[in-house]
C-alpha cells in the first residue's frame, strides 16, 4: 500500500540547494504534541494521489524539478516506497527523505541501494523525554538511536532538526541532546510556531534572541548548529 497524501509542485526550501516538489504521505507512528500536520497522521485507504499520479507528474516536469522530497507522516511506513523511489529514481531525481528515524532497517536498506540522497530526520527530544514529546513507546526510542548512529556514520548525507517548544524542550535537555549527535555535519533548530493545524494547540515556541541562546549552548558539541525559519 502507498498512501500519498499531498503534493507540494514547487519547493525552494524543502531540499538543500535543489529545485524540488514535496510528496506527502500518509500515516504516522508518533503523536507529537507540537506537529503541524496532523491531517497526515492517519494512514487512509486511499489516498489523494496515485503513484501513477505522481509519476506523471513528474515525467511532465523534468526539465523544471531537480528533486523529490519524500515527507509525511512518516514515509518509511509505506510498505510500497522502495518501489515509488525506484520509479522516482528512472526518472533522473535526486531523492531527500525526511523520516523520524524510527525504522532503521528500512533507512539503512534505502541507502544501501541507492535511492536516497539526503536524508532530513527530525530529533524530538533528550532521550530522556523523547517518550513523553512524541507519544510513544521506548521500542522507538532505541530504534532512534539506531537511525543516528547510522548517519553520523556518513554514508548518505544528511541534516538533524529539531522543532522547539517552550512547554517540552528545557535547556539542559537541548545540551543533552547536543552531546547525543555531538560533531553532526548539519544540525538545525527550529522554533515552533502554534496554528490550528498543531495536535494539541496552545504550546509556546522561544523568541529569536532565546533560540540563538540555546543554539550557544550547544555550539561546544555541535558546531555547525544553525538556527532554521528564525526572524
């Protein structure tokens, strides 16, 4: 089953230094209080678009895009993804897939045979509060570590990014988290910004001078630690 719930045609943001598109997929294994697209947390029986769709959209659009952004929900629970990719992949793109780290194997096997370029995995938390900022279990905590220790490796590129919330993310988490993917080669916070798209409305991010604090704080372990849609 491939759910594809959305498709963004035009992205000058999404994948470093490429013109791309955005393909959104549906379902998600974590509950993340803060996450701004809670329409795509459940996995639906069909969804908005075809691969077929999608393919042909972007037979049509080959000498426009550079590149595929593979986002959700969380895309590596599509059973059928290895196969869109490869079909992504006939057509000339570079693939960037952002995933919250969670299925391992199935990140590793995608590397391995080639059909991701970039790799963006959102960091929740400390491991210590990663249970309580995401909803979940310790099963994912330990597969999540997994995840980390197999990009920190290099063998594809790769971004962390964490999404800042004044009620779940305390400074000396951010420090402890900092020593976790200490020497990262691109590290990003981002502040969080409430709508009425989040899971649970009402939670706070940090103004821009406390975002550049925190990201001092972590400079020691993580020098290139930027701050992302600040200002």
């Amino acid at each position: 089953m491939l759910c594809l719930q959305g498709l963004q045609k035009l992205t000058l943001l999404d994948y470093p230094g490429y013109v791309a598109c955005t393909v959104f997929t549906g379902g998600c294994n974590f509950r993340c209080p803060f996450c701004q697209n809670s329409d795509l947390l459940v996995t639906r029986p069909q969804g908005q678009y075809t691969a077929q769709e999608i393919l042909t959209f972007l037979e049509h659009r080959k000498n426009i895009l550079d590149g595929v952004c593979i986002s959700g929900g969380e895309p590596l629970l599509q059973e059928n993804l290895p196969q869109f990719l490869q079909e992504v992949r006939k057509l000339g793109y570079r693939i960037k897939l952002d995933t919250n780290g969670s299925f391992p194997d199935i990140l590793e096997q995608l590397v391995t045979d080639g059909l991701v370029d970039y790799v963006a995995m959102d960091i929740k938390n400390s491991l210590a509060r990663y249970e309580v900022t995401t909803g979940t279990t310790g099963l994912y905590t330990r597969a999540v570590i997994r995840s980390v220790d197999f990009l920190l490796q290099g063998d594809v590129e790769y971004e962390f990014r964490t999404t800042v919330v004044k009620e779940l993310h305390r400074p000396a988490d951010l420090l402890e988290l900092s020593y976790w993917i200490a020497g990262a080669s691109r590290y990003y916070l981002q502040s969080f910004v409430d709508s009425s798209c989040v899971l649970e409305p009402g939670m706070h991010g940090y103004t821009a001078r406390e975002m550049e604090e925190l990201r001092q704080l972590i400079l020691p372990q993580v020098p290139a630690a930027q701050l992302r849609g600040i200002g």
